[in-house]
C-alpha cells in the first residue's frame, strides 16, 4: 500500500470528506477540473517557479524519473547542494500491521548553514491549523521522510505562502502527520465506503460531485432535506433515518428540535431551519405541490 503527504490533501480538500479517499483508492472517475481549477494550478506552478528562480543555482530534479529520483536527492544532499528543486523521499514502514510506502516530494530543500530547509510553495494565504491543517500535516510527513532518510532532522520546515511569506511550520517529529496516515490507511482498506452526506458548499468543488449527488437522489438521501446539516444527517443515519420520508414519518418539529447531533461540538439543538421543516412535512403529508413566487431583487441605485 503506497501513502503519500498528497493523501492528506484529498482527504480535506476542497472540503473535508473521507469518502473521497475510498473512491480514489478504488480508481473511481472524476469529473474533469473546472475551468477555475484549471486557472488555480497554472497559477501555483507560476508561483513556485517564482520561488525558486529566487533561490540563486539549484539542482533541478523535476524531470527525473521517482525510481532513480530518491537516489538523487540523497546524492545531492550528501554533496550538499545549495538548493535541491523537487527531490524526492521514499519510505518503508508498517502501519496498523501493513507495510506501507511513504513516498514524498516537497518543492524544495535549501541547504542553511548546517542543514537543510524543507519549504513548499503554496498559493494559500493562511497557513495555520484553522484554514489549512493539511498543509501542516503534508509538510510535517516531509519532515518526518527526511529524518528517517537522512538519519537527522530538518533545520526547519517552511512554506512559502501564496502572500510571499515564508512561514516556519513547528515539527512534531512527524507525530501528527503518521497518526493521519493511520487513518488514511483505514480509509484506503475500507472494503465499502462509508456514509458521507452530500451539501452545496461541501461538495461544489469535488470531482465526485455528479456521481455523490445522483447516488444521494435515487436513495432520497436525508441529507437532501433543506436545513439538514453534515452533522445531523450523519446522527439521523446512525439511528436508521437515512431517507427523507423516513425523517419525516419519525419526527415533527417538536422532536426534531430535541434531536441533538452527533458530533460533540456541534451537540446542540437542531432549532435552526425549523420553518422550512414544518413546511415541508406538510406538503409531504397532503401530497401537494407549493409553488414558489418568484424572488423580489431591489433595483441598483447607481447610474
């Protein structure tokens, strides 16, 4: 079983969802990129090639084949090279019982005094736990392959963010970033996906999208209903409500409102949306279609 830090990426991006790891690990088609996306990852290539024509001379190790690529990398560390572009790291361990093969490629090492600077350009502007935990995490198994490759830590672990920043990453030994693939792993050797509900926002950027969505319809997923949430169709599913008649059959609005959701932040009551709940286990019960009038904009003011 290969891992890769990019695991990680798939894992959170564009939203958190781990039905997305399962279905890449069993080579299920995607949806090509938008044209947007398509715009997002030239221009990341343009920033990191800004980047390192920054650095002074470097070894550009981009064009070499992975196989012959690890050997290099460790050449030119060995030799010291200034700047190694793309090197690469590949690792033999076991996780949960399984032999792995931890395989990564930041964009850069740079050789600093007595040691190497791990750094990888990204085009995020926030690089902290809050907006990107995977980056912290990608960056960390860097590090992590550098040690067990080279036998000493990094100097340091850097990210040179999408405002020109380079931003120091603290180095847990790589701690957080195993106890991901652990959970990777699980995700990888799963031998059915599990339940993740489909949402608007978490699923508009994902190349599952059309496949999640068409497979939510022709089961009239819960997590359809207006005003349902990730957490609450994830506890409404737990107890056996996995479709919208059966939520509407076993709650009114009373007993949803009590209904607390699964996951512990989030354990509050479902008061919100209540309206558009009650609306529509009425139409559902007299079998009646509502129309809705059209929506009201207000003009512009502006000539």
């Amino acid at each position: 079983m290969r891992l890769t830090p990019s695991d990680t990426v798939t894992l959170y991006r564009p939203t958190l969802c781990s039905n997305r790891v399962f279905l890449r690990q069993r080579g299920e088609p995607e949806g090509e990129p938008s044209a947007f996306e398509q715009v997002l990852r030239r221009l990341g290539i343009q920033h990191e090639q800004e980047h390192v024509a920054t650095l002074g001379a470097y070894v550009d190790l981009s064009g070499v084949a992975f196989d012959k690529r690890v050997g290099k990398t460790l050449e030119a560390i060995t030799n010291r090279v200034a700047v190694i572009y793309q090197p690469a790291f590949q690792v033999s361990t076991t996780i949960s019982g399984t032999i792995v093969e931890i395989v990564g490629m930041p964009d850069f090492l740079i050789f600093d005094g007595n040691g190497y600077v791990i750094r990888d350009s990204k085009m995020s502007r926030h690089i902290d736990e809050e907006n990107h935990p995977e980056i912290l995490l990608q960056v960390g198994l860097y590090g992590w392959l550098f040690t067990i490759a080279c036998g000493s830590r990094p100097k340091a672990i850097q990210v040179h963010s999408g405002t020109n920043e380079i931003v120091d990453i603290p180095y847990d030994g790589g701690t957080s970033a195993l106890m991901m693939l652990e959970r990777l792993l699980a995700l990888k050797q799963l031998e059915q996906e599990q339940y993740e509900p489909v949402g608007w926002s978490k699923c508009g950027g994902c190349g599952f999208n059309e496949r999640c969505w068409a497979e939510a319809e022709a089961a009239s997923d819960v997590a359809l209903i207006p005003d349902v949430d990730q957490n609450l169709a994830k506890a409404l599913h737990a107890i056996g409500v996995c479709t919208r008649k059966e939520l509407l059959t076993r709650f009114d609005v009373g007993s949803l409102s009590e209904f607390k959701k699964q996951v512990a932040p989030a354990s509050k009551r479902s008061g919100k949306g209540q309206n558009g709940f009650s609306c529509l286990r009425t139409l559902w019960r007299s079998s009646r279609r509502r129309f809705l009038p059209h929506p009201q904009f207000p003009h512009s003011q502006t000539t």
